[in-house]
C-alpha cells in the first residue's frame, strides 16, 4: 500500500432516469512524489468515486494521511480499471490558514499553451489547484478541503517559486460565455512553504 494524503471526501446524490445515483468522491495527492519541471510543479493531485465499496465512514478524519491499496478489477464494459480496494488511517492532518482569509495553499501549478480548435490565438497562462485553508467542509455529507482550480493569464508558472506552497492570492471576476461570471486568477504573492507535518506522513 501507498501513503496518500485525502484532502476532501464528499457524498453525492443525483436523480437520473428515475434511479437514484450515489457518488462518494475522495480527492488526493502523494506527498512522496514532486513534481519539479519547467511545465508543471507540485503534486499529482487526483479524485475518484470510492461507492459502494467505501463510504464517508470509511474516511473518519479528512483531511489525513490514508495508506490506500488500488487493484485492478474489470469496470465499465469489461474495461480493467484501477479501484480502490483498502483504505487505512496512518494520522490525521492539520492544515491551518497563514496570514489572513486570503491566503491559500496550491498544490499544483501547470503551464498551459495551446490552440484551441477553430480559435484564432492561443490561450497561454498557468492553472493552479488550491485549497482554501480558511473554509474547510464539516457536515454530513462533507469533510476537508475541495481542491479548486483556476487560471491565470497574467502569470507565469515562475510566478509561483515553491509549490506546493502557501500565497497570497488576488481574483478578478469577469463575465464568460453566455454572460456566466467566471473568476480568473490576478496576483499571486509567496507567503512560506507547507510545513513538514503537511508535507510528509
């Protein structure tokens, strides 16, 4: 088994053609491989749908360190996929807000540039994926912290010397298609890094 580090887990329920559809989602990372490249820095974050195998009772403490045993199983149309099959408490975490409300933890920083099909420039900027440590979800159906995404066409990946790591974040809100409000990432200033409690189990 693998050490992960779950940061959310989350229960969903949706109606579909009359069935109902349940959906436990739990959102990791592996705190032992970073990735430090001129395209992408942080760690490799990642979700999946644990039901019915598991549910929020199998995860007591979120966000934690989880020692998670994955098997291949034939999914959807025989097809193998990976499924998690185990899932063991090793501690739990303790992620604190630095600073002030603003301040988030990024985990993962990616370079984007490409030419969207039928578009006449390209989009270039860098995604990131956060918490908010000053909002964690406590309820029933939700436990930790969502990892959240957004772009910035402003920054670099350089904007952002250490990740994961803890910034000062600024948004602007603009409107999209169809007249949506979207929020796009405008400044980004380096508070300190994860401590090693967060960082290692």
């Amino acid at each position: 088994m693998t050490t992960f580090c779950i940061t959310y887990a989350g229960l969903n329920q949706y109606t579909k053609n009359e069935q109902v559809i349940t959906l436990v989602e739990i959102q990791y990372f592996d705190p032992a491989t970073r990735i430090a490249q001129t395209i992408e820095r942080g760690y490799t974050c990642m979700s999946r749908n644990v039901y019915p195998d598991f549910t929020l009772e199998d995860f007591p403490q979120i966000p934690g360190y989880y020692n998670l045993e994955f098997r291949q199983r034939p999914g959807f149309r025989g097809k193998a996929e990976s499924k998690l099959i185990n899932a063991a408490l090793v501690k739990p975490l303790s992620i604190k807000s630095q600073i002030n409300s603003q301040s988030y933890l990024i985990l993962n920083t990616k370079k984007i540039d490409y030419m969207p099909e039928g578009a006449t420039r390209k989009v270039k900027g860098t995604k990131c994926l956060y918490i908010d440590p000053a909002n964690p979800m406590d309820s029933e159906d939700e436990r930790g912290f969502p990892m959240i995404d957004t772009f910035s066409s402003r920054l670099s990946i350089d904007s952002f010397p250490e990740c994961p790591g803890y910034y000062l974040l600024a948004f602007k809100e603009t409107r999209g298609k169809y007249g949506r409000a979207t929020s796009f990432l405008e400044t980004a200033e380096f508070l300190g890094e994860m401590n090693s409690e967060e960082k290692a189990a």
